[in-house]
C-alpha cells in the first residue's frame, strides 16, 4: 500500500502556521520532508505530520526549540525536560498575579510605580 503524503500547506492548515515556521522547523533539523513531488514542491509523510504536532505542543509547554531538538533526538531526555518545564509553570499564575497586581498599580499611580522598588519587587 502507498504510503499517503501531504503537501506543507496540508500541515500549515492542520496545525494553523506559517510556510516559515515549518521553514525554520526544517532549518533547524526538527522536521524533514520526505520527498519532493514531479513539480519540486515538498511532500511529507505522517511521522512528519505527527512530529510538527509534537512541536507545536512541546511549544505550548513553553520549551525551546534547542531542548524540542534533544527530545525528538532523545526519547529519554523527554520526561526529564517536560518535568522540569512542568515546574517552572506552576510558579507562573503567581509571577502573572504580580503583573496584574503591577498593571493595577501602574494605573492608579503611575509616579509611585516608576519607583525602582516597586519594579524590582516584580523580579522577585
């Protein structure tokens, strides 16, 4: 049986980005078309389309692109940087809070915020 591939735009609208997103997936080795059809466009087969997705989650997750590399490279590496990635996350809802709390502030005195103090307390 022959195996179905995809043009990029099949991915572009499967997972909502642009030709240069998969561009720089390609660019950076995350992704690689499978071959090119008679016209010379692209074609991809479904581990192509599977792994973009993988991306685009791992993504969401706010992982970098370096450490997606290691992952799809290196199944083990895997657990251990979405674990970690896991931990960094639960500390956002109050690093968010504090930016709401600061936006507030900001627009009730924006004199009293500009003070050093108070903007540095956000990086804490």
């Amino acid at each position: 049986m022959k195996e179905k591939l995809y043009y990029r735009k099949d991915i572009m609208k499967k997972y909502h980005i642009s030709r240069r997103v998969i561009e720089n997936y390609e660019h950076l080795g995350l992704v690689k078309a499978t071959k090119k059809d008679k016209m010379g466009y692209l074609l991809y087969d479904e581990k192509a389309i599977n792994q973009v997705g993988q991306i685009r989650f791992l993504q969401l997750l706010k992982i970098d692109l370096r450490q997606i590399k290691d992952i799809l490279n290196d199944s083990k590496q895997e657990k251990v940087i979405i674990n970690k990635q896991i931990n960094i996350l639960k500390k956002e809802p109050i690093y968010i809070n504090k930016l709401i709390m600061a936006a507030k502030l900001y627009l009730k005195d924006k004199a009293l915020f500009l003070n050093s103090e108070e903007i540095n307390k956000l990086y804490k």
